[in-house]
C-alpha cells in the first residue's frame, strides 16, 4: 500500500486524527502541544500519528490535504486545520462539539 493510500486509510478509519510532533503525552513542538491539550479537554478519544516518527506521512500529508504545516486535525474524513483554527475553536466551544457529533462512544 503506498503512502496517500495509508493516510487515507487513517483519516477514513478514525473519527478524530489529530497529525502532530510527538504524542498527547509528550508532545514535541509547542503548536502540538496546545492543539493535543485542546482535544483532550474535549473529553473524547482521539487517534493521533506522530509525524516525526512517520517520515513518509509528515512529508506527504501536506499534499495529501493541500495544508502545510502540522500539527493537522481531521474530524469526519474533513480537514479541520492547524493549531491556531484548533485553538479558536476551542474557546468559542466550537471544538466540542464537533468532537462530540464525530466520536460515538
């Protein structure tokens, strides 16, 4: 399986990805870290790749979704942006609940 057809795969297979430097838990970039922080406030599980641990994603995910930078959150198959979107979603509540229509739990 090639690469485009591997993310594809992950963004269609999860509800939330967030593609970030590092995890949740140890995030290594501090636009990560905010965007990770954001999510788990949300209250949902949310799948994650490391893209610093994944070369062939970190440089093809940005043709993938035509968006260059990471950290990248996809909910529902859709590109949702980068940290600075995640972060105003998050404090208007926008976020929530769009992770709470996506996630089924």
């Amino acid at each position: 399986m090639d690469i485009m057809e591997t993310i594809k795969n992950q963004i269609e297979g999860n509800a939330v990805i967030l593609y970030m430097k590092g995890s949740p838990n140890q995030p290594q970039c501090g636009f990560s870290a905010r965007a990770a922080e954001a999510l788990m406030q949300c209250g949902k599980r949310f799948a994650y790749v490391d893209v610093l641990a994944n070369p062939d994603v970190r440089s093809n995910l940005p043709k993938y979704g035509d968006w260059p930078t990471f950290p990248q959150l996809w909910v529902g198959g859709e590109l949702i942006g980068g940290s600075d979107i995640i972060l105003e979603m998050h404090e208007s509540g926008e976020l929530r609940d769009l992770i709470e229509e996506s996630v089924q739990e």
